[in-house]
C-alpha cells in the first residue's frame, strides 16, 4: 500500500525525514547506550549540533518527568520509566504524529495510566496528534477521544469514544450488532 501524510505520498520517504515517530510495545531501546544516548540517537543520524542535541535531549527528558536520569543505563529502568525513556526518544524528533504500538501492554495498571496521562498531556500541551494501537478498551474509552474498531481488517466503528456502546463492543469483539 501507500503512506499519505497531509495528502503527500511518504511511502518511499526515509524515516528520518517523515514527520512522524513511532513508540513501540517492546520500547526498542539500545541496551549498550545510556539514556542520553538513546534519546540523542535520531538526532545524531539527522546530524544535528551537539549543543542542539543537548537542549532537546533535556526538553524531552523534562517532558517525561525523568530530568536526572541522563547517564542511567537502560537495564536499571522500570518498564514505565523505559517506555517514558522510548517517548522521550520520539519528543526529541518534532513529531507531527506519534504511532504508539501498543505502549502499556506490558506495564501495570498503575504504570499503564501513568503512561496514559504522559500521551494526553503531550497531545493537549504540544498539539501533537497520537495515533494509538491499544486493546485495553477502558483505557482507550477513558483517554481517547477517538475509537476506530476494526475487525478482520474492517473498520467496524469509527467515532468519538464517549459513543462506544456495549453493542458496539460486542460488534468489534464479536463481529455481531447488538
């Protein structure tokens, strides 16, 4: 298929100069790089200044609550803190839109909100749209203000969460109305 973004075809568009960034379910950190380094990456492949670099690297880190946390190694971070690390990594990017795969699947219910609250107030503060793959329908219900069901590869609903029904539900889980 095709990738359209703001009605240009992206599809053959390398990654670093699409205006879009992925968070991922499993955080795709580099273990061997500190947190510093993981957020700086992109940065660094896009050749940016270093003193650039520094500046987004501490906005980003300010952005997902972990200013200090610089020269931590990835191993000696929670799940929650790792993925905070993994969004900070795509904040640092401008992003006009954030894919976020699945990103408090493997988390607590606790951490999974927190996560939750980090996407809302990024979307709300930075006016950056996020597009998230999620199967926890309470969370999708309570933060979302879009749901789009698909099943079988269908869109079977498309609308605002605070419309989702329990027929609606059951039509995407179910394939059956009502």
């Amino acid at each position: 298929g095709q990738v359209f973004f703001e009605g240009r075809d992206i599809t053959d568009l390398p990654a670093n100069k699409r205006q879009l960034n992925t968070v991922f379910q499993k955080y795709a950190l580099f273990p061997h790089m500190n947190i510093f380094e993981n957020i700086a990456f992109g940065l660094r492949i896009r050749k940016k200044p270093e003193s650039y670099i520094r500046d987004k690297v501490r906005y980003a880190l300010k952005l997902v609550n972990l200013v200090g946390y610089e020269k931590r190694s990835i191993d000696s971070l929670s799940g929650g803190q790792q993925q905070r690390v993994a969004l900070a990594r795509t904040l640092a990017q401008d992003p006009r839109i954030i894919l976020a795969d699945e990103p408090v699947a493997a988390l607590d219910p606790v951490t999974a909100k927190q996560v939750m609250d980090d996407f809302k107030r990024i979307n709300q503060k930075m006016k950056i749209s996020i597009l998230l793959n999620i199967h926890h329908v309470d969370l999708a219900l309570r933060y979302c203000d879009r749901v789009i069901g698909i099943r079988a590869g269908e869109i079977v609903y498309d609308g605002p969460a605070s419309e989702v029904t329990e027929p609606v539900l059951h039509q995407i889980y179910e394939g059956e109305e009502g």
